[in-house]
C-alpha cells in the first residue's frame, strides 16, 4: 500500500460510519474501505451522530438511487453543522464518479468524492483534505488495480462473506451505466482471490459469494501463468477447508459456458442457485438492448443447468418500459418469466441514466411502465410464494447466520438461500443443520431443527 501522508496526530481514535447503497459490490467495498482506514486510528459506528467521517458509498444505477443521495446528504449537512464542523464527508462508489463536479458544486459540505476505482487512495485523500478547502475529488481510472494496494481482510463480514473478483464491464447494455462508472473489465489474478477466500474463511465465512458485472466472465492470471475462468477458480476454491458453500453473482446469460454449466452438477459446494438476469423476454427489446443474445439463448442456458441440476433455481432481472417496448414485447417478457419459474426475481421500470444510448431515444410514458410492473412484479410474487410452498415438507442443510427476530430463534439460508427460522435456544451460527421447512409466510420459512444424525434430502 502507498504510504499515507498522515503524522501521528492524525492517528488518534476516530469513529467511521459507513452508509452503503446499491448492490453487494459497493457492499464488499465498504467493508474494504473501514479496513483502510482501521490502521489510522478509525473504528466503525452504527450511527453518523458524532461520527469524525460518514462515508457514504453510492449507487447511480437508477434515478431513484441517485435521489436518495442527495436527500441523504442533506441529513447529513445538518448533522456536520451540529458537530461544528467536525464531520469529515465523503461520496464514494458510482454517483462520485458520474457526478464528481456536480456533486461538489450542489454540495460543497462534501470533503471528498472518490470513484470507485481510487479508494484504496483513502489516507492520502483524507490528508489532503484536512489541508485543503474545499471538494478533493478522485475519480481517476488508474492503470494499476485497486486490488494490489488493498490492505489483507481485517474485519470478519460474518458467516456469508462476499469477495469481488472481476469489475468493471465491456457490454455496453443500451439501458446501463456500469461501463461508465466502473471503467473497463478486469479480472483480479487467482491467487489474490483464493488468498482473500482463505483469510475470510478464517475470520468466519462459511459461505463466499464471488462477485463481479459480469462475474462469469472471469479471466484472472492463474499461478501458473495460464488465464483461469471461473470454473477453475470454484473448483480451487472448493478445496479451501472451512469453506462449505460457494456461489457467484451476476452473471450474464452469454458468459455461462458448457464448462461452468457442468460445474454446478459437479463442483460439491456450488448451491444450486442462480442470478442470471435476462431483462425482457423480447427478441426485438433484447437486440435495442445491447444484450447480444435472444430469449431462445436464455432458455437454452437455463435448460441446460437444469439437466446439470435439476433441483437448480433461478432468479433474475427484469427491465420493464425499455424504449420501443410494445405491450406485445411486454407480453413476450411475461410468456418467458412464465415458462421459465422463478424462485425470486428483481424487476423494475426502466429508469433513463444521463449519458447512455437508450436515455436519447423517445419514452415509454410511466404509466405505461406502472402497470407493466405491476403485472409483471404480480407474477414474480405468485412464483416466489409457489417455490417456497413447494419446500414445505422438504429437509434442507441450512447454514445458520445469527438470531432471529424473536427471542428463541435462529436464522439461516437453506440451498436455495430462503431465509430460513427455526425455534431454537442455543447458539448455531456458523453451523449447517438439516432442517425440515414446515410452512411459509411473506418473509421467511419456518422449520424445525432436525437432529444431526439426519441426512438431508
Ligand atoms: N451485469 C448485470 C447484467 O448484465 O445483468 C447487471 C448489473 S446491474 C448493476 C443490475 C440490474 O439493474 C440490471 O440487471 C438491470 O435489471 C438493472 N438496471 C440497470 N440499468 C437500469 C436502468 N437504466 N433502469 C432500470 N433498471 C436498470
Ligand atoms: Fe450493465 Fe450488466 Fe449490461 Fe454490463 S452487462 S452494461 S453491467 S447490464
């Protein structure tokens, strides 16, 4: 890691609070930032009031998520004039890289604004932030990975951890800014991921989703000079002890090679659970999408995991209001999420994103897009309910997480990562128990404990 600017002084105790939105890649970057700073004196709070430094790590995928920024940071302008001063406020993730100028200029308050590739510069942009009035902004795209200058995992994410292994994205969707405020794709070298896995491992995880764009499009330098894809990568990872369950998210539907499709019949620790997000069911919306596939690809993709294996769920995105969508295009869309079955999906009206080709084009009117999500979202919810009632009766590992809600219970994540409930007095976190699933309700499926000696289905 470079050196940090930083003299004794600025090393005395600090209380960090971290606000983070988005996706779990700004959530893997969050905790990578208080481990930063953790060596300079910085610990993290649940609170900002009267915290030395907020980060706030922003989403810019919606318009919706930008607005919550600013109303956010407004919070927090009055908090830093209650503190007289004494708040040091920094905008990371995508709003500080698409709008690093116009972040300053609509709230000079702001200390920092850092894009998501230059975070691992935090001291140095802390001190020269206590020396400078005014925004610094940082939101270059080195040429050198972040990744190189982290520091190891200090602070353990818990029983599920997640682990960024590819960023940034190539594609170009007509609807996405990604490929603006993450830069180009790149993949970080194997060994520094299976290092990291370890490590997380030790601090705790059970389970480690690997994340990226396009995650499945991994191509890291492997130890031994070769490219490695993300088969190999789960299957080294696969041998790291203490490890029990493995997954990977997002992945596009062109990136999921025969060999990976195989991996989930043969790779022991990989659930059998998929995020493949497809958009709209329209070959018509798919190619003014950029997405470079059809529905029939789609389809061919999720036959083929099912054959791998069949007890495989899925889930997926779904953008509703693209410009040019017909209600026939619609209809396409909910004929596929129909065929297809989904055990939980996120769907969502198209939001236009400055700067990118489909904001240009003429709109779908919003009332329009409302009741096509309203259709479309009536579907998903029937589905969601129709997966979960068909594990009732079923004995599944789950890996336990924590407590639950209530005095008496424990939670955890079945197979298919259903939040699951049990009534139980003692303390099963990190533990996977066979639980049979009783019954279902909106939130969480409840079971019963089953004991060890019970193999599960
Ligand atoms: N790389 C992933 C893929 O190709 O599917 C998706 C990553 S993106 C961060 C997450 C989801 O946000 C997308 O799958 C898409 O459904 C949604 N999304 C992206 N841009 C959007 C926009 N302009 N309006 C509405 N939803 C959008
Ligand atoms: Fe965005 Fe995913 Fe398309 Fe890349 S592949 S542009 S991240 S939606």
């Amino acid at each position: 890691m470079t050196a940090p600017d930083f003299n004794e002084a600025d090393r005395k105790p600090r209380k960090l609070h971290v606000v983070t939105h988005g996706c779990q890649m700004n959530v893997y970057d969050s905790a990578r930032m208080a481990d930063i700073l953790r060596p300079l004196g910085y610990t993290t709070v649940d609170r900002p009031e009267g915290a030395d430094m907020v980060i706030m790590n922003t989403c810019h995928i919606r318009e919706r998520a930008e607005e919550k920024v600013f109303s956010a940071l407004g919070r927090l302008r009055v908090m830093k004039e209650e503190q007289g001063g004494n708040m040091m406020i920094a905008v990371t993730g995508c709003v500080a890289q698409a709008e690093g100028e116009v972040l300053a200029r609509r709230a000079p308050y702001v200390d920092l604004v850092v894009g998501p590739q230059s975070y691992h510069r935090l001291p140095e942009l802390i001190a020269q932030a206590h020396r400078k009035q005014g925004v610094v902004i940082d939101t270059e795209f080195p040429v050198d990975q972040k990744f190189d200058h982290l520091p190891d995992v200090a602070a353990p994410q818990g029983v599920v951890s997640y682990l960024s292994i590819q960023e940034g994205c190539d594609k170009f969707c007509s609807f996405c800014v990604v490929p603006y405020t993450r830069g180009a794709e790149s993949s970080r070298p194997a060994l520094s991921v299976l290092a990291e896995a370890r490590r997380m491992v030790a601090l705790g995880a059970r389970e480690i989703a690997l994340l990226g764009q396009n995650v499945n499009a991994y191509h890291g330098e492997g130890p031994d000079g070769a490219t490695w894809g993300l088969t190999r990568l789960l299957s080294e990872m696969a041998e790291i002890e203490g490890l029990e369950r493995l997954r990977y998210t997002t992945s596009h539907p062109n990136d999921m090679t025969d060999e990976l499709i195989l991996a989930h019949r043969d790779n022991p620790k990989l659930l059998p659970f998929l995020h493949l997000p497809v958009q709209s069911g329209a070959d018509k919306i798919l190619k003014a999408m950029n997405r470079k596939h059809d529905a029939e690809h789609f389809r061919r993709v999720v036959g083929k995991l099912r054959d791998a294996r069949p007890d495989i769920a899925f889930t997926s995105d779904f953008i509703v209001g693209h410009p040019g969508e017909t209600e026939t295009d619609f209809q396409d869309t909910m004929k596929l999420v129909r065929e297809t079955g989904f055990a939980l999906a996120y769907s969502f009206n198209y939001s236009p994103r400055p700067g990118t080709p489909a904001a240009a084009l003429s709109q779908v009117p919003d009332e329009v897009k409302n009741a096509r999500l309203y259709e479309l979202q009536a579907e998903l919810r029937r589905q969601q309910d129709a997966f979960n009632a068909a594990t009732v009766g079923l004995t599944t590992p789950v890996l336990f997480t924590g407590r639950g809600r209530y005095d008496g219970q424990v939670a955890g994540r079945s197979l298919w990562l259903q939040p699951v409930v049990v009534e139980h007095g003692a303390e099963l976190t990190g533990q996977i128990r066979n639980v049979q699933i009783t019954s279902t309700n909106t939130n969480s499926i409840v079971g019963v404990l089953l004991p060890q000696e019970q193999i599960a289905a």
